[in-house]
C-alpha cells in the first residue's frame, strides 16, 4: 500500500472548504505523492470523488467510520 507523504485534516470543515484546501495542498506534492486526507463533511465523498476525476489523480484507498472519512490520493497528473 502507498504511504502517505503527508495529511491534510478537513475535520469539521464544511464544503467548498475541503475541496479547496486538498486541491491547494495536492498542488504543492511532488508527482507520484500520496496524500492521507480526513474529512467528515457529508459532502466531501461526492467532492472528491469528482475532482480526482477531473484532475486525474487516483484515489487509491478510502475508509468511512460513521462521519468520517479518510482517503489516500496518489498525484499523479500536474
């Protein structure tokens, strides 16, 4: 399994906040990184989910435990 590079912390943020900040934070990892993001903003699954999508980056792991979510995202499209 990948390991993550680094995490991002959405917890209690609210959408399009999450969004934001992992776009923002993707952006700054190098090709090839993977980012351990969490979240518990109901909106964020479908949030994700289309903006990997769109920027074609790979979400390689995702987890939900009630409320929260956790994701792995490897970068690798600039």
């Amino acid at each position: 399994m990948d390991e993550a590079k680094d995490t991002l912390d959405c917890l209690g943020l609210y959408c399009p906040v999450p969004v934001l900040q992992l776009r923002e934070k993707m952006d700054s990892l190098p090709l090839g990184a993977t980012l351990e993001v969490f979240a518990d903003d109901p909106a964020a699954e479908e949030d994700f989910k289309s903006w990997a999508k769109r920027t074609g980056q790979e979400i390689v792991d995702f987890k939900k435990d009630g409320a929260k979510m956790r994701w792995l995202i490897k970068k690798v499209s600039h």
